[in-house]
C-alpha cells in the first residue's frame, strides 16, 4: 500500500503560480511512475503530467511550458510547479503513483481555483 498526501492547493488569480506537493509513505520502494492527474466539475479526470524514477517527464499539451514536474526520490515527493495559471486549471488535482506491480494509488485530491 502506498498512502499519498498532497499540500498547495488555494486561490489565486490569473498568470500567478502555485506549487503543489504530494508525499507519499508506505511501500515507497514500489514506486514506479509518479504524477498529477486534475477533474473540473463535470468533465472527466485528465493527465497533467507525470515523472518517471529517472526524471523523465510528460505533460499534458495544454499545460506545456506553464506546468513544470518534478519529483525528489529521496523524499518520496512530487512537486507540481504551476506557472502562468488560467481560469481553465481550476480543477481538483490529484497525485497518483503506478507501482511497479502495475497498482495505482491516488491521493485525496487538492483545489485549485484561478479567478479571472
């Protein structure tokens, strides 16, 4: 089992920035894959952007050159660095890890809102 706790979400306005965290706890050595997955009201949970053990990452075309991922293996972390931030991220953001074995886990969730 893999617990996952995520910090940074609030509300900012439009072009700030905001820094999410997730850190995770438990049977941390499985860790493959870690991210950041995001769910606006009525719309489906979409990929935001995830980092491979070794640093590699992808993102989501519509957060490309705004969204910076990155993760801290030491620490069991994963940052999320959101720069330039529109209406459209509003969403609750999730933090997700694939282990090894092929399971996901997800976190509780964090909102973020940028006004207009």
């Amino acid at each position: 089992q893999v617990q996952l706790v995520e910090t940074g979400g609030g509300l900012v306005q439009t072009g700030e920035s905001l820094r999410l965290s997730c850190a995770a706890s438990g049977s941390v050595s499985s860790i493959n894959v870690m991210g950041w997955y995001r769910q606006a009201p009525g719309k489906p949970r979409e990929l935001v952007a995830t980092i491979s053990t070794g640093g590699t990452t992808n993102y989501a075309d519509s957060v490309k050159g705004r969204f910076t991922g990155s993760r801290d293996n030491a620490k069991n972390t994963v940052y999320l660095q959101m720069n330039s931030l529109k209406p459209e991220d509003t969403a609750v953001y999730y933090c997700n890890v694939l282990t090894h074995w092929g399971t996901y886990y997800w976190g509780q969730g964090t909102q973020v809102t940028v006004s207009s």
